[in-house]
C-alpha cells in the first residue's frame, strides 16, 4: 500500500457489502491508492442506521481521512490497517442505534 501518512486528500468514500454473508448491511471504507480501492475498515453496526439512510438521501457532503496506521493484532498474529474517517452530511445526524443486529431488515422511507 503505498499511501503517504501524512497526504491530507486521500480518496476515500464508503460502499455498501451486498456480496457479505454474514452481514448483508454491512458498509466498507476503502482508499484510493491510486489503482484500486482498498477496504480499510467497516462501520460500526451501531451507525449502520443512520449512515444508510444518509448515503440513500444523498445527504453526505465528503468523507475525509483523519489516519490510517497499520497496527499488529496479536490475537491474529498479523498487521491490519486501523484507520478513522470524518463524514459530513446535510442536517444533524440522527442517534446511533444501540439495538441494531447484524443481518437485521433496514427499512427506509426514501
């Protein structure tokens, strides 16, 4: 990977996972490092919610990269990115929802 850790503009933007089976809502962050996009990390399942219905109005504004380290996981005995994204939309955001469950039906009026 051969982003700098201190460029300021790397492309970033977040994409829903359809093709995940074990979470069919799940949402990726990925980077643009210049030839492919790259999965740096997934939203919270608590903010799953409020991010889907902000990306299905078209609410979001930019997503910016605050960092990406890559950070040893001793459990896995292996290096994983570990990064974190400011997203902007239109509007206030709503709460995070504390009840949402992996695979669960998100319904929208949209």
């Amino acid at each position: 990977m051969e982003l700098k850790s201190k460029e300021t503009n790397v492309p970033v933007r977040a994409s829903f996972e359809t093709s995940n089976l074990t979470d069919k809502n799940a949402i990726t962050f990925e980077v643009f490092d210049g030839a492919v996009w790259l999965v740096i990390g997934y939203c919270g399942v608590e903010k799953i919610p409020k991010l889907t219905k902000a990306i299905k109005r078209g609410e979001i504004i930019s997503y910016k990269v605050c960092y990406i380290r890559r950070q040893w996981i001793p459990k896995g005995r292996n290096f994983r990115l570990h990064a974190a994204v400011i997203i902007a939309k239109k509007g206030r955001w709503d709460k995070n929802d504390s009840n949402n469950k992996y695979n669960s039906d998100l319904c929208f009026d949209i």
